[in-house]
C-alpha cells in the first residue's frame, strides 16, 4: 500500500477472497487478510488544531471507541476516505 500511495495511484477498493482465488493468475497461492490502517501510512503525525461542536466530536469519540480506534485514526480514515471520493483536478 506505501508503494501505491506514494505512486499517486488510488487505493484499490477490497473485493471478496473468492474473487482473487478463482484469478487463474494466481492460482494455488496461499492467501492471508490483513486489515491495513491506512492512516499509518500516511507518513510522520503531525499536530493540528481544529474546532468542532461538541455534539460533533461526541459523535466521533463514540464511533471511534466502537471501532476500537482513536480520535485521530478514525478522523484521519475519513478524511482520506472522503479525499478519494471527492478527487481534486489536475
């Protein structure tokens, strides 16, 4: 996933196992799932300051703790999720 992002390229949506077993490309390989955070991969943390309303950051710091993640991580997922979704032209 660095090689991709840092290549400009998009991150491939996921697609169910059976799909990549039955590729005759890849036939007889031994397959594993991992769930990549790609808000690690994003390169070194930095520090920023934002302002939300309190109703708005209860939201994220409930859905956050149900996912397991952190504030941060969970805003970060979004944030690149909503990135890719919504792409800047050339």
């Amino acid at each position: 996933m660095e090689m991709v992002i840092e290549d400009g390229h998009p991150i491939p949506e996921s697609s169910p196992l059976a799909k990549h077993q039955s590729d005759p490309e890849v036939a007889g390989w031994i397959w594993a799932v991992v769930e990549v955070d790609l808000s690690k991969l994003s390169g070194k943390a930095k520090r920023v300051n934002i302002t939300l309303p309190e109703r708005v950051l209860f939201n994220i710091d409930k859905a956050a703790a149900r996912l397991g993640d952190s504030r941060s991580g969970l805003l970060a997922k979004a944030a690149l999720e909503y990135v890719e979704r919504h792409p800047v032209g050339p």
